[in-house]
C-alpha cells in the first residue's frame, strides 16, 4: 500500500499540525538541522525511534516514516512476549499477524532541537497502520481518548510533574561480550555524594556541577523547569516541573527522561530512574504526580468555597474515585518488580489507599482550602519508571469514574500507615490480578489494550520469577 501523501489522505493531522509543520520545513533550513530524530514513546515509556536526514524528515511529514511493529511485542529487555510468526496471534491484532512494517506520523508540534546533539532535531511521532488506521497499542492515543472524554465532560486536565532519581559516576560501563547479553550486565557505578544530608548547601554544592548542566540542557529544550535540587540519597535528585496540559506534561516527561540518562552518560555518568536500585546506601525514588481539573471557564475546578472541604464537590469526588481504583490502576502508576520495593511502613510512599490534607504518608496529598487557587491532588503511589500516557490516563480514568459516580472519599487520614483502609498492592503480581479484574479499566482501555498489558506483565513476572536471585542463594545454598 502507497504511503504517498499518507497524513493528508488519512485526515490524521489538526489544523494546529498543519500550521506547525509549514514552519517547521523552514526553521530546518534556517536553522542548518541537518538529522531528526523521529521518536515515539513505547509500551514501557521508553523513546525508541529513527534518525533520518532532514531531507527525509520533510519527506516524512508528507508520508509519515515507516517502523517495525516488532517493537510493540517486546518487554523491556526486547523478550517478544508472544510468537512473532504465527498464522495468529494471541493479541486479537490482525494487522500486526507477521509484523509488517507501520507507519510514524510525526507530530510537528512536539519538535525540539537537542542542545548535546550537534545540528539535530527531536520530533514524537504517532504509530498507525499502513491502512491509515491507529496502531490500539499506541499509549500517547490512550492518553488522547481519555482527554477527549474529560472535555466531553466539560474540563480539561493539568498535570505538575515531580521527579526523584539518582546519578552515578560511571566506572565500567560493562562492554565486553560476556556482559552485553539481553539483559546486559548492569554498570559499575559510584556515588556522586557522601552519605544522607537532605538539602543541605554542602551536599548541594558538591553536585552543583551535575545539576548546573542538566538544567541548562532541559531548559534549552524548552521544558518548563521548575525546581532541579540534591534529595535524600547520596546523589538522589529531584525536579519539579511549572503546570502543563495533560499530553503535553506526558511528552515532555518522556524527553526528560530521555534526555537526562543521555546528557549523563555522554559526561561520564550513570542515571537512573529505577525505583530501588540494588545500590548500598540508596533512598528510593517515585515519581509524585500532581493533578487538578480545568473548567469550560478557564478556573480551577478543584477550588474548594465555603462549606467545601479542602477541595470542591468535584475534586472531592475525583479523589473518591483514585481511591477506589488505586489498586486497579496500580499496574499503569507502578510497572515494574522493582517498583514495589518502595512500599515500606513510615518510607513516605504510600502502602494503603489513604488520603490527608498535606500529609505525605498518605497515597492523596490533597493541597488546597477555600478560594485557593493552587488547590490540587498530590498522587504519590507512581514510580520514576511508568509511562506517562498511562499514568495520566490512568488517573482520568478513576476521576471520571469518581464524578460519575460521586464517589465518597471518606475521612481524611491521621495516621496514614495506621490506617484501616485497604493495602495497596504489594507486588507486580497483584498488580496484574487487580487490574485484571477491573471492569472499569476494561471498558476504558478496551479489551485488546487491557489484555495487551496484563500479557506484557504477565511475561515479565515470569521471566522475574525463574529468576534465582541473591536472596535465595544466601538463604538457601549453604543450609541446604
């Protein structure tokens, strides 16, 4: 099938796209960008993509760009979780029966130009087939077609990103044969501070260096910086981003993250936003996503008035529903084994399905009062590792459900870790069998997306359980 003029002859751009993309084929030439890189964010949240010409590129935005398929079927270490050369496949897809190629539709409005990357631009892009239609496994379309029915119901959505994450200095970065397997063998790294000093000057100053060229990094790439400061661990770092739109605080947590393990290990270090890495001394990490809804009007929709409690009738009902749905969502705020390790009682990530006003033992920091305009919902259950889309779509999801349903989120919470409420899943293992049976996330997501994902997981949990770990071996091997 032709891909000639394919974004036109599919309808598959807004008139905003349209407009950005006549600019954009003259900033390549004003600016001397010689190679784009055409990214799209994958099922794990990671950016894979293709570096092509800029001649290309303006041949792309007529044609879109094609890709391998094969990509949508590998867990994180490129393991296909189904048969890739059946006469069918498990995931109910026929076009994705042999894996033929697809088609990346870059989407103009989301091009940057890399600062460490000389005369290179940066462009997210969307899967489809080549019969013009989205690809369902297409996460940044999940995030859409929550988005839409948000403003079906009248509100848009912001989104303030918070960030934990550690950088080493990298030592070996393991590249001999024997340790490039798939995985590979992880880096020999060190500790770019010494010790636990929460925001002190000194411990600040002694990564300043690090921090310095981060910042500014992000900053050229146009990525709203708010914060960027020394956290708990030895060379735990932190960054706080200033409110965006929903799919646009979903792109730019895609880059950063992107963006920061380049810019390190291009400069000798190792970054990692891993939950727990297996490190001595190390603090965990999360990722604390902040939310509010945006009425027709253009206000706040969370702002509490007189007779409310901390929030609005509405946000009170949002947060009823991240409440009853915190289990059920869990596999989209928290992905990966790794991510559970954070659960530890008084360890400021949530273990129980709790709100408070201003407490950060609770999975709910609700941060608002009558008439203040900042009022939002703190949610601190993600780890650094989820993908955005589906993070955020995840929290549309539960909140819709909430106001549907006008969910009572009950009393505020004194002692979160005391609570009677419910535990939060414990494991990726409950993570898959609450969503599993979470007809809410069903219908939202649709049968082929939500079956996608409990497979995806499910492949990880048991390459994760034939696993032999250290544990076993020191528990077992000599006593037995």
């Amino acid at each position: 099938m032709s891909k000639a003029h394919f974004i036109e002859r599919h309808g598959l751009w807004t008139e905003d796209q349209k407009r950005a993309a006549a600019a954009l084929a003259e900033r390549i030439e004003k600016e001397g960008i010689r190679n784009i890189r055409v990214g799209w964010g994958d099922q794990h949240g990671i950016v894979r993509g293709k570096t092509v010409t800029a001649e290309e590129f303006k041949a792309n935005l007529r044609d879109g760009k094609d890709f391998q398929l094969v990509t949508a079927i590998f867990d994180t270490t490129n393991h296909p979780i189904v048969p890739p050369f059946g006469a069918e496949n498990s995931l109910n897809i026929p076009e994705m029966i042999g894996l033929p190629d697809g088609v990346l539709v870059p989407d103009p409005t989301t091009f940057r130009v890399l600062p460490w990357s000389k005369d290179t631009g940066w462009c997210l892009s969307d899967a489809y087939f080549s019969n013009g239609q989205l690809c369902p496994l297409s996460t940044r379309q999940i995030l859409r077609q929550q988005l839409q029915k948000l403003a079906d119901d009248g509100f848009s959505m912001k989104v303030g990103l918070e960030f934990e994450f550690y950088v080493f200095r990298l030592l070996d970065p393991k590249l001999s044969p024997a340790s490039s397997g798939y995985p590979p063998e992880p880096p020999d790294v060190e500790m770019i501070s010494h010790g636990y000093q929460y925001l002190t000057e000194n411990r600040g100053d002694e990564i300043e260096g690090v921090l310095s060229f981060l910042q500014e990094n992000i900053q050229h790439l146009g990525l709203p910086l708010a914060t960027l400061e020394d956290e708990w661990g030895p060379g735990q770092c932190e960054v706080t981003f200033s409110p965006l739109a929903a799919l646009e605080a979903a792109d730019a947590a895609l880059l950063f993250r992107s963006a920061v393990k380049q810019l390190c290990r291009r400069n000798g270090f190792h970054a990692s936003f891993m939950a727990h890495p297996k490190v001595p001394n190390v603090f965990p990490s999360g990722w604390h996503m902040h939310q509010s809804l945006v009425g027709a009007d253009g206000s706040n929709a969370f702002v509490a008035h007189e007779g409310d409690g901390p929030l609005s009738a509405t946000g009170m009902t949002y947060l009823g529903g991240l409440l009853d749905r915190a289990a059920g969502t869990a596999l989209l705020t928290t992905p990966t084994v790794n991510g559970y390790k954070r659960q530890r009682p008084d360890g400021f990530a949530p273990n129980k399905a709790v709100w408070a006003h201003e407490n950060r033992g609770a999975m709910l920091r609700v941060i608002g009062g009558v008439g203040q305009p900042a009022s939002r919902i703190e949610n601190r259950i993600g780890e650094p590792t989820a993908n955005p889309y589906l993070y955020i779509a995840s929290q549309i999801i539960a909140g819709r459900d909430g106001m549907r349903r006008k969910a009572d989120p009950g009393a505020p919470a004194r002692a979160a870790y005391l609570s009677d409420r419910p535990l939060l899943p414990r494991s990726l293992m409950e993570a898959v069998t609450a969503f599993r049976a979470d007809e809410v996330m069903r219908a939202e997501l649709g049968d082929v997306f939500h079956n996608y994902m409990v497979m995806l997981k499910e492949f990880e949990i048991s390459r994760f359980l034939s696993a032999v770990t250290d544990w076993e071996h020191t528990e077992y091997f000599e006593m037995y």
